[in-house]
C-alpha cells in the first residue's frame, strides 16, 4: 500500500479520507456502546465486602468449579463429537453437524427451560437435577457444546492423513497414533476452545435462572448472586463483583489471542 | 473397527441426553394437545406484545451491527492506527462479558444516578435497545476479519490504480468478497438479538406488555406456572432458533468454496 501512494498520490488521496472515516466511525461506536456502560460500571463500583463475603467467595469458588469441569468434559465430549463429524460416515451426519449450532442459536433461557422440563421435578424419566449443582453442570454443558467441537472441527479436516497411514505401516496401534500424531496437531485447538467454553461458562446466566434455584452457598453462581445484589438495591456491591469476574473474562480473552497466534504459527 | 462405532455412539448418545431429548421433549409437550392450545398461548396480548418488543429490539440492532462490523473489519484489517489492539480486544469483550454484567454496567450509566441517568432509557425500551447492540455486537465483525485478511489487498489495490473511487472499490473488489461472511455474521446476530435474556433482563425493569422481550416473557409463564404458555412460547423461539440454523447452514458450504 505504501508503494502504491508513492506511485499514485492522487489516488491515495482519495482513498485517505474513506479509512479515517471508518476508523472514527467505528471507534465512536465502540466507545459509546461498550466502553462508556464499562466504564461507570468501574466508576460505580464500591463495597469491597460484596466480594470478600462467605457468600460471594462461595459463589466465585463454586463458579470457577464447574467451568473448569464443564471446560474438561467439553475437552473430550467436543474432540469425539469432532471426530465423529469428520472421520466417520453414516447416514444423517450432514443433520447431527447442524445440531450442534443449536445451542448457539436457542435462547438460553430456553435451553434452560427444556433441560428443566425433562430432568427437573417433573421429570418423565424420573432425574431430577433441578436446585443441585448436577443440573448447573448440565446447563453450562449444554450452552457450551458446540465450542470445542467448532474449534477442533476444521483441523481435524485439514489434518495429513499420510503421517498416520505412516505409522500405522510401521506398526503403531490406534491409541498411540492418536496420542502421538493427531492429538499434538489439533491440541492448540482443543485448548481454544476450552478456553471459550470456559469463558462462556463463568458468565453463564440465562440457562441458569430456572434451573439453578440459586440457593447460597449451594448452587448460586457468581452471574446470579451480582443479580440478586442488583435486586436488593447493592449496584455498587453487584458492580465490584462484575468488575472481578470482568478481570477473568479478559485475562481469558487474552490467552485465547495468544493461542490464536500459536495455532495460526502452527498452521505455516 | 470397535474403537470407531464406540467413538461414534458416545458422540451421538451425548448429543442425544443433552440436545436432542430435552428440546424433542418440549416439542412434545407443547403440541401434546395439539396446535390449538399452543397458538393460544402465543397469541395472548402479553404475548403478542413481548413478541413485537423482540422484533424491534432485532431489528434496530442487527443493521446497527452489521454496518459498524463491516466498517470496523475494515479499519482492523486494512488501516494501521494507534490501539487497534485494544480496539480488537474491547470489539471481543461483548463474547466473553457475563449479560448480567453487561445489564448493570448499562443500568449504572443510564439508571436513575447514573451519568446519564433521567433521558428514559433505563426500564424503557431505549435500554433494552442498548444491550441488544451491546450483546450482538461481535459477530459480525469477527466473521469478515478473516475473509477480508485471506482475500488480501491485490485487487482493491488494482481497482484504485485503474481510477476507482473508495466506494467504487468496495462495492465492486471487497463486498462481493465478504458477502457471504457478512450474511453469516448477520445471521449469528439476528440469533443473539432474539435470544438474549440476562442483559435484558437488567435493564428492562420487567413492565409486562411494555418492556417484557419474549424471553423474558418465557420466565415471567414459567414463574406463574402456566407450562403451556412458557412451552408455547419457548417452542416458538425454538422455531426462530432452527430457522436461524437452517440459514447458517446454508451459507456455510458457500463461504468454504469461496
């Protein structure tokens, strides 16, 4: 491009004021949108005990908990159903890969509603995970499903398959050319999408509202103790809570970039 | 061979205990009686109303969004300037930021002692407006970045040695590049948009048939214990969710071909 302005002055005079425009544009969309709300959320927040208190500890460890089991199951669940959309052939796969973005598309509130319809107290097959820490963890998985399964997907189908064919040849069992070729290539993206899923699960709020009965101490995750705090007129206590879990999501964001960047590096 | 039908139905026994059944289910329990108790339920004032408030709140924030995507895609991929680091970053925030945070972070600026507190926007439509964009505000842009980053500068380049004008090149070198990206995008938006409850349900201050979306109205069914209505009502997004679906699978396969 700079080539092109020394060699065409005109015309790059003409295209200046497009992208000066676009990025003015942009920015002040942005600020007035996301950073202003963040910023009087950082502004307003005050009461330091609404964080440091037995409830909201309680909440912040049981929160971190079940993301980190959410994020671990999803590691394997997603990796399989992965594979099962890439490597095998059956009939019906072209609809099984449609369902999976089903998660991503349903309201949560909803995704919440039908898991508490068929598994909460008035359960026609008789499990009843509703007020227990079981049915956060079903909610949080079923909201999270297609994010290691959408990472892991496209490796998978751009993996070399002569690597494997090589060392089967050369007498390695199934096991050990999963463990040592394909997992090494799609790990990167199995940790990306972890760590989405993860992120995902710490604010996770929607599915959670029915199922969860957000008991303290029990089943009150973080997203609903800073609404219950909103609810009993504390915004200054609920937004210092959101300023700390704000702090994980971006710490998250952070290492999904620097993942990006292995995984691009690792492509060339 | 074991080893491979092993891998496959674990895969799609999960997906069946955790996707399949529940919303099957619902289905189910929905037109259990059938069609004409369900459309009653969904056709009450209340409901008609949350309706339209999820409309609007669409489709205000689906353009908004899709315009500042394109033109934010452009400014990351094309131009260099100061902070398009942290601007890249505050653009993926929406993602990985708690609605709940999202709400009070909208009700602490526009609620009553707020910066902007007292212009009507908190607990009215305006602020549900707001999260809307807020929450949907991503996608669009994190579905161009890439397409715009693989088709590169050549052509764009070629067309403003030939004479084209700014818009002249973008209508004809890099929107029929991005197209379809851009539509998925729009289509992941609009799948938001629809869905969204935790920000939403902060700011709005819960009037029925005035700042109830409809699903928040599929709470306020369930909380009065009137299954039907919060079936009815939660099939009814459900539908909006598979046709979602429908429309991102479509487009998938063209934007792989490109």
């Amino acid at each position: 491009m700079a080539a092109n302005a020394t060699a065409l002055p005109a015309a790059a005079a003409r295209r200046s004021l497009a992208p000066g425009l676009s990025i003015g544009l942009s920015t002040i969309y942005l600020s007035l949108i996301v950073l202003l709300p963040l910023a009087a959320l950082s502004w307003k927040a005050h009461g330091w005990q609404a964080v440091t208190n037995p409830e909201a500890t309680a909440a912040l460890e049981l929160t971190l908990g079940v993301s980190l089991l959410v994020a671990l199951v999803n590691a394997v669940a997603g990796t399989a159903i992965a594979w099962t959309l890439v490597r095998d052939r059956f009939v019906g796969q072209g609809l099984v890969n449609a369902l999976v973005d089903l998660p991503f598309a349903l309201p949560t509130i909803v995704a919440g509603l039908t898991l508490l319809a068929l598994y909460g107290p008035r359960s026609p097959v008789a499990v009843d995970v509703s007020l227990k820490r079981t049915g956060i963890v079903l909610a949080l998985l079923f909201v999270t499903l297609p994010f290691v399964v959408r990472t892991v997907q496209p490796v998978l189908f751009e993996l070399d398959r002569e690597m494997e064919e090589a060392a089967a040849s050369l007498g390695a069992g199934r096991a050990r050319i999963f463990l040592r070729i394909i997992l090494p290539s799609i790990l990167p993206a199995i940790l990306s999408g972890v760590a989405l899923a993860f992120a995902r699960a710490v604010g996770e709020f929607g599915s959670l509202v029915l199922i969860s009965g957000n008991i303290p101490f029990k089943t009150e995750v973080v997203s609903l103790y800073i609404f219950g705090r909103i609810e009993s007129g504390d915004p200054g206590g609920a937004a210092a809570a959101s300023v700390v879990i704000l702090g994980i999501s971006f710490g998250v964001l952070l290492a999904i970039g620097v993942l990006r960047r292995w995984v691009t590096r690792h492509d060339r | 061979m074991i080893g491979r039908y092993a891998v496959r139905f674990a895969s799609l026994g999960y997906l069946a205990v955790l996707l399949v059944a529940p919303v099957g289910y619902v289905f189910w329990k929905t037109f259990q009686h059938g069609f004409g108790p369900a459309w009653d339920a969904v056709t009450t004032p209340d409901a008609v109303h949350a309706l339209k408030v999820t409309l609007i709140l669409t489709a205000i924030a689906v353009p908004a969004n899709t315009i500042f995507g394109v033109l934010s895609a452009l400014a990351i991929v094309r131009h260099r300037f100061p902070g398009a680091g942290i601007f890249n970053a505050v653009v993926d925030l929406p993602l990985a930021l708690s609605p709940v945070v999202v709400g009070l972070a909208l009700l602490l600026l526009y609620g009553r002692g707020g910066w902007l507190g007292g212009h009507g926007i908190a607990f009215a439509l305006p602020g549900l407006v707001l999260a809307t964009i807020f929450v949907s505000l991503p996608f669009v842009v994190r579905e161009v970045v890439p397409v715009l980053r693989e088709i590169g500068t050549e052509q764009e380049q070629a067309a403003a040695t030939l004479g084209a004008s700014w818009l002249q090149t973008f209508r004809r070198v890099t929107w029929p590049a991005i197209r379809w990206a851009t539509a998925y995008g729009v289509v992941l938006t609009t799948a938001r948009a629809l869905g969204e409850f935790g920000a939403v349900s902060v700011i709005s201050g819960r009037l029925t048939g005035e700042t109830e979306s409809m699903t928040l109205y599929v709470q306020d069914r369930y909380r009065s214990f009137d299954d039907v209505g919060a079936y009815a009502s939660s099939v009814l997004l459900a539908l909006l969710a598979v046709l979602t679906l429908i429309v991102m699978t479509r487009l998938r396969p063209k934007e792989e071909t490109q």
